[in-house]
C-alpha cells in the first residue's frame, strides 16, 4: 500500500511517497513553495522517481503553510504534528525538535511516544530563518550554500546583536565597512539563527535527544552553533526538509488502514 504526504511551505514544496508505511519509495524538494507550482512540481518528481501514479495512492496528506490550497488531500494536518510523526518514525527517542525552515521556526516537544507536548512558533518575523540566511548571504556576496565553509575558518563569531532583519543588514554592511572578515561575520550570523531558535526552546525545558529539521538543519554551521549555545548533541533528520512531508505520509497510512 502507497500513502503520500505533501508538505506546502512558504519556500518549497516537500513529497515524501511511503511504502507500507515503513519505506520511503520517494522524496523530493521543489524549491517553490505555496502559490506557485511548487507542489505540482515535487508530486511529478515524487512519481518519476517511484514509477508510481496518482492512481497508486491509497490517501494523501497535506501539511505546511499552503497545505488548504492544495486540494487532492484527503486529509490536512497541521505541521506540528507532522514534524513530531516524521522525527519520532526516524529517531525514537527524540524529545526536542528544533525546526527552522524558510519562513519560521518551531520548537517541539515530544514525550516518549512522540506525541506533542508542547510547542512554539515564530511565525511573525524572518529573523532566524532561512529567509534571514538568504538575505545574509545576498550582502556578504556569497551563497546560502557556501555560509557553512566560510564559518567553519572563522577565528571568532562577529556581533549580530538585532533581532531584525532590516536591522541585522545594516549591522552586517557596516561589520563589512570596518574591515571585519567575511568567515566572523557570517558565524556571528549563524551565531544569532541559533539564538533565536534556542529562545523558542528555553521558553518550555530542552530535553535530549534533540534534533533539527527543516531546511537550515542542512547549514552545518547553524547546527555547530546551537550545539555549543546548548552544550547538547544536536541530531539532523534524514532528508530534514522533508520530515513534514514524511509525517504527513505516515498519517495518511494511518488513514489508508481505517479504511482497510
């Protein structure tokens, strides 16, 4: 039996297709989130990549910001649970979620059967998000996928003492205008990404195991950063960007075996 999640975030669209809701037949990141074709996208790749079709699928699940606006659903379920379904199905024992993706970051807390304990979102500012990252990266003339080996030669992080975008722009040119080294700034910039994650998690208690999920866990410098913000072993997920996707799929197998 086949089931689908489809995680529609504000920057990319995540299809995870599930096989007996034990192996992972196909996964894929469109880099086009919700009102564009970014879902329409990552499903035909997720059916490329399986040799599967629509048909195939028992039940979908939708999940993510953009997850109403996509209709072929069965279900929608909210990205909370998602992530903690995803996590919990790769790592049992996890306890904490950091999740930073596009658009916002979330910190989860598991009990030990992965249900939801508590939550927090930030959702109102792109500070400490991937967003803020790209942006980082457009005025240190580099890109979000080389911050990480600039970071790993710093010699101390830069100050990046705002917590808001614009602001932390113009602390960065003026880092720049006094001659500060690219690598300290732009760990000074992972630095502040993990602090703001961090100040979501201290809000409840952060337990081990802990592990990251969303596109920024891919930023090894981000994840270093929390680690020693945290003096904790911080685990990445499998394929951190489709972990909701992946929990969606696992919730639509549950679906799938009601109906069974």
């Amino acid at each position: 039996m086949y089931t689908m999640g489809i995680d529609v975030g504000s920057a990319s669209s995540k299809v995870v297709i599930l096989k007996d809701g034990k192996e992972v037949v196909a996964a894929y990141v469109a880099q086009v989130g919700t009102g564009t074709s970014g879902p329409e996208q990552a499903l035909n790749e997720a059916f490329k990549q399986s040799g599967l079709s629509q048909q195939d699928i028992s039940k979908t699940v939708a999940t993510g910001y953009g997850r109403f606006a996509f209709e072929d659903a069965d279900r929608q379920i909210s990205e909370i649970s998602c992530h903690a379904k995803g996590v919990h199905f790769q790592f049992p024992n996890a306890r904490t979620i950091i999740d930073i993706g596009g658009q916002d970051a979330k910190a989860i807390r598991l009990d030990k059967d992965g249900n939801v304990k508590q939550f927090f979102m930030n959702d109102k500012c792109a500070a400490g998000t991937g967003r803020f990252l790209d942006v980082m990266a457009r005025v240190l003339e580099t890109t979000v996928d080389h911050l990480a080996e600039y970071s790993e030669k710093a010699e101390f992080p830069a100050s990046i003492s705002s917590t808001c975008t614009v602001f932390a722009e113009s602390e960065v040119i003026s880092q720049l205008a006094k001659g500060e080294k690219k690598e300290n700034i732009i760990a000074g910039v992972h630095k502040s990404v993990a602090s703001k994650a961090l100040a979501l998690a201290y809000r409840g208690v952060i337990e081990e195991d802990i592990v990251m999920s969303g596109g920024v866990a891919l930023n090894a410098g981000v994840v270093k950063a929390i680690a020693d913000q945290t003096g904790m072993k911080i685990t990445v997920a499998e394929n951190p960007q489709t972990i909701g996707a992946l929990g969606a799929a696992l919730f639509a197998y549950e679906e799938a075996l009601k109906d069974h």
